[in-house]
C-alpha cells in the first residue's frame, strides 16, 4: 500500500506559508470544521462512502402484552378496553409514573360499544322511545308495585305510569296517565311505600302508585313558592324531605328544608322549616342519601356547595343543621348528585362529572372532572347502579344518551394507604335510536333505572328505554399509538382478532382525524384472525387505529366481538451516512493545484482539531470543496474514528506528518 510521503527538502518550487483555513475551494479537497484537507486517497486506501445500518432501538417500557420489540419490528396492540376513554396517547405516563398504569387497556373515544367485559369488546343495545314529548320536558323516576317495575314520568302537567310486565321480552303494559288541573304544574315525583308523592306549583301531593287502581291525589301540604322557582322533593334516612323556599318580599327568598310526615292523608299547613340559609337567593339543585346522613347541592350565584345533614343524638332524632363539606370552584354550576353504596357520590356540573369519596364521618375527597369536552358534553343527573355511576351525556356526534363511570376500576396508583384514588373509569354508553336505527340528537334531562334497563328523558324527544336491540353498528378509536418517540414510523404490518360467529369487524388507520382508511374486513362467519395484512403507509409520527363492528345482517340481537389489534412498525428516521475520509496530514504539503504550503505545527493542530471533535462528539461542517461549483457538497458530521499513520520517522529535513484516515457521519 502506497501511502504519501513527507515532501523532500528543498523543492523546485517554493514553498508558501499557509494557516489551512482556506475555505474557497482553492487547493484543498476537503474542509472539517474550519480547517482544510488535502486527499489522501490512494487506490490502497480509497475514499469510501456508505450508509449506516439503522440501529435496534425499544420504544419505551410497555404495559400490554402485545407491546414490545421483536427483532427489527416495534410491536403496540390492544387485548382489552375495561379501563375506558379518554386516553389522547397511549404512551402517556402513568399514574404517577406507576409500574402497571390502566394505560395499556384505555382509548380514545367509542360510540355504540361495550368495553367493560376484560378482554373482550362488543356492541351496546339500543335505547328505543317509550314515551314520546308533546309539551313540557319528561322527567323520570321508577318503583315497584309488588313485583311489577313501573317506570313513572312527568310531563310538568300529567303523571304517567308505565309497567314492564315481562322484562325479557320487553313486554310493556299499556301506559295510565294521572292528572288534575288542581294539581298546577308539576315539578317533582317520589315514590315511596307504594304512594308517589309529587311536588307541584301550589303544593305537596300523594297519590297510590298502583296503575290498576282507581285514585285519586289529595293535596297534603300548601305552599306557594316564589315566582319562577322550583321545589324539590327527596326520600332519605326514612324521612321524606321538602327542599323548598321562604318568601322575603322585595328581598327575595331563603332556601329552606322541611321535614313532612309521612302519615299525613288530608290537607294541612306545611311545618315550620328546619333550617333556612342566610343566604337570600340560594337555590336547591338535587339532594342524595349518605352514610352518615343525607346530602344536598345547592347553588349560589356562580357558587356551587355540598352539605351534610345528620340526625341529632335527642330522642327521637331530629335532623340538625347542615355542614358544608365542599365548594366547587368558582363558575361550575352543579346540576346533579347521586350516591353510590354508602361510600362514593356522583356530582354533575356544568363543567362535566366529579367523583367524591365519603370519608367515615361523612367528609368528602372531592375528585377533579372525569370528562373533557373534547369526548362529549355530561348533562343531567348522575345515577349509581350496579358497579357504575351514569349521567346524561351528549356524544361527539350530537346523539343524546348517557355516560358510564366504573367506580370498581380507579386510574390513579395509590402511594399512600389513606390517598383516595377519586379518577375512575369512564366511557360514552347507551344513545338514544329511532324506528329508523338512526342515533337521536338533543340533550338528555334525567337518567333513571327499572328492572336493569337504564332509562332517559330527552330534550324535545321524549322517554328512552335500555331495549333487546342492538345498535346497528358502533366504534372505538384508539389512544395515538408513538412508540414512545416522536420520531417517524413506518407501519408494516397490522392483525386484528375477533370472537364469535356473526357479524363483521373492521380495522381503519388514520394519522390525523379518524376513522380514516379501511385496512381489515373481518368476516366472522368466515375467519376470526386477519393474519399480518402488510401495510403501506407513508411515515408519521402518530397513528391512530379505529375499530368498528358492525351487526349481524338481519339481526337484531346477533353481533361481532373484537379480541385484539396490533401494529408492527419500524423507525424511519432517514438513513445517516458514514465518509471515510484518508487526509494528508503534514506541515509541508503539495495541495491538488501543485501549489506547495508550509508552516511548522499545521499537522499537529490539524490531528488535535479531529481528535478534540472526535472525543466531544459535536457536530462540525463538513465541505467537499471541487473547484466545480456544482460539485460542491455541505453536510454536518460527526467525527466517529480516527487514525492517525505516520510511514517513518521525520528527519530534521523533512516536514512532520503522516495520513490520518477520519470516520465522519451525517448528522442532519
């Protein structure tokens, strides 16, 4: 191998002094950083160029087990959704940066399906009119009359009554309807022992529940409230409960709680009020049952407050004076509050839904709000059944319906034994369809249960009822899926799983607002496992996959169930580039024109400069520098390797030197 030698002493031509900072392409090959390069290149030891393999890197540390890396592929998927919506990203942190966060089993956005079976995702039934909207907004509440459930509406004019007469076949008896001009309008219905009580605009109202039965309402208590107002009625603590209202003249009116009796069968003067607020124009919002005591919401101006009401230690016990247990921060108007099995309350604002744990004496830990309005609006009443709190709900599509919290699946890690966890679980749930299986758009009013069918009213619309039918088709989109990087990916390979015999599955991946472009068709009756389909995707930082299951054709109750998705990618970050570089490195050089340069020292400097950009791992400019400009070529390298060569001693003569073979690669 021919390596270039020092320059023998003296030359023919003379010798010029230089700094080899000459960056204009005269003379020199190469520049890095700010210092120029002859080419040392020799057929032996040419220049070489070439690309650098792209490097076996894991996304960060997954909690799913379909995400990991498997060799050359990133691998993310889904194998169960029970721990809800509202997931933006689905390498976000979790819980406190927790090992084991719900993060792995969340997603985006759904309409139309069931996520809480674990490991399993399936279409929801449809909830199907019962009563339809002629005047006022309907009001829902249920009971039992012996062993028939009754679903009870009010119309603000008129009570109807409506019996579920066989609940697996969804058989209804005909509806009965009880009214009375004398009633005035109607605000409120409570049923209790077989007698619904109602609130009216002139008064306190009882009336046999029973449908089959001839009867007749007697008023027994008159009152007339303030113009505009309305009074409420709660059952609690096995007291029947009047929040109502005090007239000041010209300074308003005081919200006061009375406790009637039960007992009463005739007209007689409502009692003297347990307690007033001071505070003149206070407003009654809704009221709950606790452990300790009975709950109530209640809104002043822009001002939102919780109280406790407790029985005192006198015999008989007496409802004492309220204890503020929370305020809601200022703007967010509460609308609603339902308790869940003695330990949680439900709190619907205008800003969403809250969760409160009840502490052993009745104090609440106050949750922040479950629900962005990016995923939805939470409009009425929150109502707890079985493991879940459900509230009035507006999905992203405008259909009214409801909204589901399971209060069984918390997502906040508990540090502290005593921390209350008070993040749960949510997911948009049931929507309100047609005869013609279109969703229903409005707002819904109240949410109520019977027999295990969960009913609301509807704005403009009217009663809904939980029925057999499943919705036609549904959807769930997927948290962003980024394998930990903002780096682009590219998708090779997708697989989607389902379960059953019926019904079809589809897969959709999009980059920016789904559901974007079809990618599987899953035919259950056919196949019940996609396989790796390869996908050809343009890179991205982000994608999102949009599963959608549609109905059995010809069915109403037969549907598919999605198992599993998975994504396998790869970076596609673009290739880097390595130059290896041979460069004359002496104080006396020849340079490509013939022209000679000197100056003692220049060698030195020149190694020192590679070395030091070597061990800081800085990127520098490097430039190819050909007297063509069009030739001329500009990157920002690094400096991987260095060796330096020197062929023999230099005498006292020569110049000092040798040939340093340098490893750049791209940085850009």
């Amino acid at each position: 191998m021919r390596i270039p030698g020092r320059i023998p002493y003296p030359l023919l031509r003379r010798a010029v002094a230089t700094d080899y900072r000459d960056e204009t392409g005269e003379g020199y090959d190469y520049s890095i950083g700010a210092l120029a390069y002859v080419s040392g290149a020799t057929r032996d030891n040419p220049l070489i160029v070439k690309s650098v393999p792209l490097e076996d890197r894991e996304f960060v540390a997954a909690d799913g087990p379909l995400e990991r890396t498997l060799g050359q592929w990133w691998l993310q998927g889904q194998a169960s959704w029970h721990a809800g919506a509202g997931q933006a990203y689905r390498d976000a942190p979790g819980a406190e940066g927790q090992p084991g966060s719900p993060n792995a089993v969340r997603y985006a956005l759904s309409f139309g399906v069931d996520p809480w079976t674990q490991g399993e995702l399936s279409l929801l039934p449809q909830a199907r009119r019962r009563q339809a909207q002629t005047g006022a907004p309907l009001y829902v509440t249920s009971d039992r009359v012996g062993p028939k459930p009754v679903l009870i509406v009010n119309d603000m004019a008129s009570i109807t009554l409506h019996v579920l007469t066989d609940a697996a076949a969804d058989v209804w008896a005909p509806p009965v309807t009880r009214t009375d001009p004398a009633w005035g309008q109607v605000y409120m219905t409570v049923p209790v022992a077989g007698v619904l009580w109602f609130v009216t605009s002139n008064g306190v109202w009882r009336i046999p529940l029973d449908p089959f039965a001839t009867a007749t309402a007697v008023k027994v208590y008159a009152w007339t409230p303030p113009a505009g107002i309305k009074p409420r009625l709660m059952f609690a603590r096995e007291r029947l409960i009047a929040l109502g209202y005090v007239g000041l003249g010209a300074n308003g009116f005081q919200a006061a709680l009375y406790e009637l009796d039960q007992s009463k069968e005739a007209a007689t003067e409502l009692p003297a009020p347990i307690y007033k607020f001071p505070t003149p124009g206070m407003l009654w919002v809704d009221g709950c049952d606790g452990p300790s005591g009975f709950y109530t919401v209640t809104q002043s101006g822009a001002k939102g407050f919780i109280h406790l009401w407790t029985l005192t230690s006198a015999n008989p016990p007496v409802i004492g004076a309220p204890l503020q247990m929370a305020e809601l921060p200022w703007g967010e108007i509460p609308t609603g509050i339902d308790s869940y099995l003695g330990s949680m309350l439900g709190i619907t604002t205008s800003n969403g839904l809250r969760v409160a744990e009840i502490g052993s004496d009745g104090a609440l830990a106050l949750g922040p709000n479950l629900v962005d309005r990016e995923y939805g609006k939470v409009g009425a009443n929150a109502f707890g059944y079985d493991r879940f709190l459900f509230a009035g709900f507006t999905h992203t599509n405008g259909a009214a319906g409801l909204l589901r919290v399971d209060l069984s699946m918390p997502l906040v890690s508990q540090q502290v034994a005593y921390q209350p966890a008070q993040r749960y679980a949510w997911a948009p749930d049931l929507a309100a369809y047609d005869d013609t299986e279109k969703p229903v758009n409005g707002s819904t009013i109240e949410v109520s249960a019977i027999a295990g069918r969960l009913v609301f009213s509807v704005s403009g619309q009217g009663v809904y009822v939980q029925s057999n039918r499943l919705v036609p088709d549904g959807t769930l989109t997927s948290s962003a899926v980024r394998y930990g990087t903002l780096e682009e990916k590219r998708l090779r390979f997708a697989r989607v799983t389902g379960r059953g015999v019926t019904g079809r599955l589809e897969a959709y991946l999009s980059t920016g607002d789904p559901p974007g472009r079809l990618l599987i068709g899953l035919d259950l009756s056919k196949d019940r496992d996609s396989g790796d389909i390869p996908l050809y995707e343009p890179a991205a930082q982000a994608f999102r996959v949009t599963l959608v299951l549609v109905r059995e054709p010809g069915s109403t109750t037969l549907g598919p169930v999605a198992v599993s998705w998975q994504l396998k990618a790869s970076p596609a970050q673009p290739r880097q580039v390595y130059f290896v570089l041979p460069l004359l490195l002496y104080d006396r050089e020849i340079d490509s024109q013939g022209q000679e340069v000197q100056r003692n020292g220049a060698a030195l400097e020149r190694l020192l400069a590679l070395r030091n950009a070597n061990r800081t791992g800085e990127a520098v400019r490097f430039k190819v520098l050909h007297h063509h400009q069009e030739q001329r070529y500009t990157a920002m390298v690094t400096v991987e390797d260095l060796q330096f060569v020197q062929p023999d001693s230099p005498r006292i003569d020569s110049a000092w030197g040798g040939v340093v073979n340098v490893t750049l690669k791209t940085a850009e």
